[in-house]
C-alpha cells in the first residue's frame, strides 16, 4: 500500500459523500482500488483528518525498535569502549 496525501484523503471523503465507487476514487486520485478500499477500512465512518493522523501515528511507529538492554551496553563497553 502506498502512502497517501493529506489532499487525496480530503478526496477520499468528499467522493465517498457523493456515494462514489471505491475504483471511481482511485482512478480519480491515480492510486489503485485496493489502496483506497484499505484507507477507508482503517476508519469508520471515513473522516480525512482522523485517517491522516493515524497514518501519521503508525509511520511514526514503523521500523525496527531497538533497545539497550545491559547485556548490550556490557558488550558495547567491553568490545569498542563507547559506554561509560
């Protein structure tokens, strides 16, 4: 899935007020049918704002979350000395 614009959300909700097709609206914003279908899913009833700040929220909570556990910070120290 890609991601989608604070713009194309605002789309998204004005076509859904008009009772447009979930493929009438990709077409429209260039994004394909099942992007939109999962945008729409994720919020319900479909308001842009809240769905942006979700997007927003989860983005920030992608990737890999390391911890320094003590095992590591021993390690660290003992092999290149960077913790004191």
């Amino acid at each position: 899935m890609t991601s989608l614009s604070s713009q194309e959300r605002i789309v998204i909700q004005t076509l859904l007020e008009l009772n447009d097709s979930f493929r009438v609206i990709a077409r429209f914003i260039n994004q394909s049918p099942a992007t939109v279908s999962v945008e729409i899913h994720q919020v319900t009833p479909y308001k842009a704002d809240i769905a942006h700040a979700l997007a927003l929220k989860k983005h920030h909570l992608r990737g890999r979350h390391d911890t320094l556990t003590p095992a590591i910070a021993v390690f660290l120290n003992a092999h290149i000395g960077i913790l004191k």
